[in-house]
C-alpha cells in the first residue's frame, strides 16, 4: 500500500526535478517471476528503478539502513520497512542465507526481485566483482536474472554528501539472461561463479563502466584506512580479511 502511494504522490515531483529515462523497459515481463540485477552507485537506485517500472519490485538493502539512531536513521528505517525492503546482514552467514530464503520465496509467488550484486554502491564509480548470492538465487529458483544499470546516479547523489543535486539519471534495462542449463548446480562454487560473472559482464556493457575484478568493499575499508574515502564502510573493522576469505574460496585453487 505505502509503495503505490509512494509511487502516485513522491513519483511526479522526482520526475520534474531529475527528468529520469529508461532504455529496454519491454524487457521486465509483464508478469511472473524475474530477479533484477542491478550496479549500484546510490542510494538513489532503489528509488528511481522502482518509480520507473509498472511491476513492484523489492530490494535488498544492507541491515544497517534499519538499526540507524536518530531521526534520519529512525526515519531511513521505517522507510525502507514500508517499501518492503528485505534487510542484509554483510557479515555473512546464516543472517546472508535467511535474506536470500526471503528472496526465493518472493520469487516462489511469481514476483519481481532485486539484488545489487556487488554488495554495496561504488566508492567511485566503478563496476566491481559481482557476489554469488545473484546466482544461488538464479539456479535455486529458475528465475531469469534482468540486468539493469542505473546511469548518473552518484551524481545526482554523490557517496558522503547529505543534499542531492539535481541532475538527470538513467535506467538501462538489458535482456533476460537464462541459466537453466546450470540447474543443479546450485551447489558448485565454480559454476556460481561463471553465473556471477555473466550478470556482471552484462552490467558492464550496459552501464559502460570501468570493471575493477575487486569486492567494493575491500577497496572502501582500504580507501578508509588511507583517509581517502568518506562514506560508509561495510561490514567490521577488519572488512578487508573477511572479504578476501570469501573471494578465496570462491576462486579455483
């Protein structure tokens, strides 16, 4: 109810001011289950993807957006609960699984779901290594997996300034990418990872931009201990080690 709401009244006014465009609108079905994956470079991008699709779409978003203090993190909360946001916890672990089960269950009714595969926005711009959590979600469920790149948004919103400027942003809607010949495989962390980095690939030639073959995370705790990134980072202190014991056991040996 709060989205179509959100969507009939906030919609017009972001539509005056930021003009937004969208390219391969046809290729979101009309019904049925998809998995939107999208690049992610603000916060922005769960706004205006949703605001420019006929279909309800539901996002993941990082656990932190629903324990923020405050007014702003009290208000950022009960927004994201009222969009139907499902909460991440980065850590990893069983908190990581229980977001995708909501996932493949929103997929299970038939309806469109969102994941930005890299796990959180780009310090600067860049496209950077996709996490496998878009291809469990593919081969568990049978969905196909809609790329999507969001086009200026982190210059309408730049990462660590509170007032957005007003500047035009895009929507890039590729082709439905079909992994049914991987069903099975659910399992393989090498196939996971082909999967990822098909989508990522996709990303990249509809977004045009630089790949970094890095978790952005990695690179945001190492701009953040040199002084040299702003925003928030992901995950704890030590964001770095846990990142590359994850890519470790995703690589081949």
């Amino acid at each position: 109810m709060f989205y179509r709401l959100l969507k009939l009244v906030a919609g017009p006014i972001l539509k005056a001011l930021y003009r937004p465009w969208i390219e391969g609108v046809e290729n979101i079905p009309d019904d049925g289950p998809a998995i939107i994956a999208s690049n992610h470079l603000a916060v922005f991008d769960s706004v205006f993807l949703p605001l420019m699709i006929k279909r309800e779409v539901v996002f993941m978003g990082k656990g932190d957006y629903f324990t923020g203090k405050g007014f702003k993190g009290k208000l950022v909360a009960k927004f994201m609960r009222s969009v139907g946001t499902i909460p991440v916890d980065r850590s990893g672990g069983k908190a990581a699984q229980a977001a995708l089960n909501a996932g493949l269950a929103r997929l299970a009714q038939g309806e469109l779901f969102g994941i930005y595969p890299e796990g959180t926005r780009s310090p600067d711009g860049k496209l950077y290594r996709g996490r496998t959590g878009v291809a469990k979600l593919a081969l568990r469920s049978g969905a196909p997996v809609i790329p999507v790149a969001m086009i200026d948004t982190n210059i309408a919103q730049p990462i660590g300034t509170r007032i957005p400027r007003l500047h035009r942003v895009g929507i890039r809607v590729g082709q439905p990418l079909d992994f049914s010949r991987y069903r099975g495989l659910e399992r393989d962390r090498f196939v996971l990872r082909a999967v990822t980095d098909e989508i990522m690939y996709s990303l990249m030639d509809l977004s045009g931009q630089e790949y970094s073959d890095e978790y952005a995370s990695v690179v945001k705790a190492r701009m953040a201990a040199e002084g040299k990134f702003a925003g928030p980072v992901p995950g704890t202190p030590d964001a770095i080690e846990v990142a590359k014991k994850n890519e470790s056991k995703e690589k081949p040996a």
